[in-house]
C-alpha cells in the first residue's frame, strides 16, 4: 500500500528556515510526480513546489520561488523541501503527495493522487 510520512515541521521566526522530508514506501516513486502542498486553517489548498517523475521538471507556487528548494533522491525514496526566508503567511499544514502530474498535486481534492501524507505543521511568527 503507498504511504507517504512527512517530517521536519516546527516553529520557526520569520526569515528562518526548515527542511521538509517525505519517506515513500509501499510503491515504485519513480513512476509518479511528486511534491508539496499546503493548506492553512479556512484557506484553500495551494500546491507549494513539485518534480515531475523524469525529474526534468520542476514547478514552483509563485508565493515560494527564489525562497523554496524541493529536491527527489528517488534510490533513497525521499523527497525533500528546503525552506528559507520564511514568512508568516507561509504557515501551514504541509503534506507530501504522489500522482501522475504535478498539475494534480495542488488540486483541491484527493482524487487524482496516488499517495499522501499526514501533514506537518509548519508555524512562522515571532
């Protein structure tokens, strides 16, 4: 069964920095896009940053770019979310997620995914 656990979460002030990471298990990662979404209390989904399976292409929210890195080590089964520059509106749930597009890893449903994460919480503020 595919699963997807993220880590790397917590309380940061603003203008620091976290490292997400997601472990897959349980299928072939290779196969699937792979990425980052967001969701904050009463807010709506926003996909965050994503690698396409050939790993030639990679997708940033315009919210991130120039302050997020997303990198996929797919031997390790890993993907991982460099985070700098922080802001408080970059507080939210973070989930990890798998599907066969990027365009699917931001949408507002589960429907199309292969796989999700749990969520970490992810708190900017000082």
């Amino acid at each position: 069964q595919a699963h997807l656990e993220e880590s790397g979460g917590g309380l940061v002030q603003p203008g620091g920095s976290l490292t997400l990471s997601c472990l897959a298990s349980g299928f072939i990662v290779d196969d699937y896009a792979w990425g980052w979404f967001r969701q904050a209390p009463g807010e709506e989904r926003e996909g965050v940053a994503c690698i396409e399976s050939s790993g030639g292409i990679i997708e940033y929210a315009n919210s991130v770019k120039g302050r997020f890195i997303i990198s996929r080590d797919d031997f390790k089964n890993t993907l991982v979310l460099r985070m700098d520059n922080l802001k408080p509106e970059d507080s939210a749930m973070y989930y990890c997620a798998a599907g066969p597009l990027c365009m699917v890893i931001g949408k507002p449903d589960d429907d199309a995914l292969e796989a999700r994460g749990q969520g970490t919480q992810v708190t900017v503020s000082s």
